[in-house]
C-alpha cells in the first residue's frame, strides 16, 4: 500500500513549495487537494460531516495554481484533487488547465472529482443541483475527447460543442487518470463507465471495498485502484483495508502553521513506515 497526504490548502497554512518538499523528504507518493470556489454567505446545505463549516472551506487555494507551485519544488509527488468539483466548472478551461498541469509536473496528475454537497454554491455556477450528476458524466466524456483527440466535438444534453481544437494535451496516455469520489450507487455506476480509480471516504469499510471490487469485476473493471482519501492513522483499520484490496491510503492534514504541518507529516510519515 502507498501512503499519501490530503489537506486544504489555504493563505492561512503552510506554503506550497514547502508542503510539496516535505512530502517528498518523507516518502508520501502524494497529495489531493480539496476544492471549493467561494462560500455563500446564505449557505443552507447542511455540512455533511454535521456542526459548522469550518473555517478551512471559506480559504481554499485554487486546486490548480497550487498543484503548480507543488510541482516546481518536487520531482515524483503525485498531484492529486480531491475533488475538482467539475460541475462548477468550465469544461475547456478546466482540460486546459489539468493537461498544461499534466505537461509541466511530466505525466503526475490524478484527476479526483466527484459532484459536491454545496447546492447554493453550484447554483452561483448556473449549476442545477438536480442534474448535477448527469452534468458530471456527460463532462468526463468530453474531457476524454478534448484530452485524447486532435479536434474534438461532443453533443450531449447538457454539454455540447462542435469541432475545436484543444492543447496542450496530457502527458500521461491516453489521459491523466480520472478518480470518481464517492461511495453512492450514482458514483459507483460513473466509476465503472467512466472512472479509471476510486476515492472514496474515511469510513468506507474493508467489506464495502471488497463488495465494490467484486461488482466492478462483474462490470469488466477489475483491478481498478483505490485511494482512500483523508483516513485516520488507526493500525488496525489501515491494516484492514489493506488486505481488502485499497491501493493507497491519504492521512488527513490539518491545515496549520509551517512548523506544525511539518510536525504531524513527521508523525503520519512513522505511522506509515510500519506498514512498508
């Protein structure tokens, strides 16, 4: 199993370059980054994980720009997100923006994305958080094209452009790998049309991973990885979802001051140097 890091990346904690350094120095294989592009300030949708939005969410870096910075300053960190919320996005913008990352880190981007919890916030995108999902699916057919071919046009119900021209195009053949956050029946079934890994949350059990290996298969998808995204340090629990089949396990970072990050990399790197 390799071990990574997740974390938000905010003006309030450690510096990029720095981050992305210390990883490396600790043998991390990499790091996903959240993503969120404002807070409404009359925000209804209710926190998933229950209580307050924390504060970490109002002040996230774009994903992007950071996972830039982070690849000046490494050589082998995968750079992750975790997750794009792509229905929120623009869809050129973005497959310029993951392939140009993809082009200048040499071939070390993994595309995490998944549809979000926050409906005010995709309504401020035009997004209707009643479709969103069908949104999702029709927009990874259509990175896939902007990615892999030389004019690319796709008509869908939702997205639909006629032939363009879009470059630079990945590194990474045929395309950066798409990971599909969550664990919904709606998110399975986009991992096993359009998915080349899974990244589900903390708290998904060994058991549900093996029921998910197991339908995949059955799906024709065996061997699909999966990265379990901001898990705790707990022994027994990572040496569970090992033997079920997870391929990389990312410990949530808090967001803190340089020296604190660096202080609990320094734990969860030892924790993590037990299981190699």
């Amino acid at each position: 199993m390799d071990f990574g890091i997740s974390t938000f990346v905010t003006d309030e904690g450690i510096r990029p370059g720095v981050l992305g350094r210390a990883l490396e120095e600790r043998g991390f294989d990499s790091l996903f980054l959240a993503e969120h592009s404002h807070i409404p300030a009359s925000r209804e949708s209710p926190y998933p994980a229950g209580g307050d939005l924390p504060r970490i969410y109002y002040r996230t870096l774009d994903p992007f720009v950071t996972l830039a910075a982070i690849a000046e300053t490494t050589s082998n960190l995968l750079l992750g997100t975790g997750v794009a919320l792509l229905v929120q996005r623009d869809l050129f913008h973005t497959a310029k923006e993951v392939a140009s990352l993809d082009l200048i880190s040499g071939g070390r981007v993994l595309f995490g994305v998944g549809v979000g919890w926050n409906r005010e916030e995709m309504r401020n995108h035009g997004t209707d958080p009643r479709t969103r999902g069908s949104l999702l699916d029709e927009q990874l057919q259509a990175l896939k094209l902007l990615w892999t071919r030389e004019e690319a046009e796709f008509h869908g119900k939702f997205v639909d452009f006629d032939p363009v021209f879009s470059w630079p195009k990945p590194v990474q053949e045929p395309h950066p790998p798409i990971y599909i956050g969550g664990e919904s029946e709606a998110a399975l079934n986009r991992l096993a049309k359009y998915g080349d890994g899974w990244l589900p949350r903390p708290g998904t059990t060994p058991e549900e991973i093996r029921r998910v290996k197991g339908w995949l298969a059955e799906q024709g998808r065996g061997n699909v990885p999966m990265t379990i995204f901001g898990a705790r340090p707990d022994a027994g629990e990572v040496a569970a979802l090992a033997e079920a089949g997870v391929d990389r396990l990312t410990f949530l970072l808090p967001t803190l001051p340089e020296a604190e990050s660096l202080r609990k990399l320094d734990e969860f790197a030892r924790f993590a140097g037990g299981f190699r």
